[in-house]
C-alpha cells in the first residue's frame, strides 16, 4: 500500500506563488512516477507537472516558465513551485504515484488564485 499526504493549497492573489507538497508512505518503489494534475471547475483531470525518480520532468505548456516540479527521493516527496499564478490555474490538485501496475491518488488539494 502506497499513502499520499499533501499540503500546501489555499487562497492566493494573482502574480502570487504558492508551494505544493506531497509526501509519500509505505511501498514506495526505486523507480517510480511522481507527478501533479489538476481537475478545474467543469473541466476533465490534466497533468501539470511529473518527474520520475531518474530525474526527467515534463510540463503542461499552460505552466512551463511559472512551475517547477522538484522531489526529494530520500523523503519520499514531490513539490510543485508556482509563480506568477493566474486565475486559471484554480483547481483542485492531485498528487499521483505510479510504479508497475500500483498507481495512487492523493486527496487534493484546493488552488484558488483570485483578488
């Protein structure tokens, strides 16, 4: 069994930054996916942000050049850096954990960004 705990949502302003993290527990494999998607309102799932334990990241362009993906693999532990948040990027945010055939969701977090 793989447990995810995240934190680091809340309310922020436009242009304002915010730090999400998400720390995971248990059967935790070597190699593995870890990663960041969003689900706004009325809108499907999408992935922001995930770095595999090797070090490769990939974006969504929506947020390339504002987030940045980074994990301490001795911890565990994945972060997402936002800068310069825009209205848009209000959402729910999910942590994801993947290795094999075993996947895991986090809670979610809530994103608001708003004046």
């Amino acid at each position: 069994q793989v447990q995810l705990v995240e934190s680091g949502g809340g309310l922020v302003q436009p242009g304002g930054s915010l730090r999400l993290s998400c720390a995971a527990s248990g059967s935790i494999f070597s190699s593995n996916f870890m990663g960041w998607y969003r689900q706004g309102p009325g809108k499907q799932r999408e992935l922001v942000a995930g770095m595999n334990s090797g070090g490769s990241t990939n974006y969504a362009d929506s947020v390339k050049g504002r987030f940045t993906i980074s994990r301490d693999n001795a911890k565990n532990t994945v972060y997402l850096r936002m800068n310069n948040l825009k209205p848009e990027d209000t959402a729910v945010y999910y942590c994801y954990y993947g290795s094999g055939n075993i996947s895991k969701w986090g809670q979610g977090t809530q994103v608001t960004v708003s004046s």
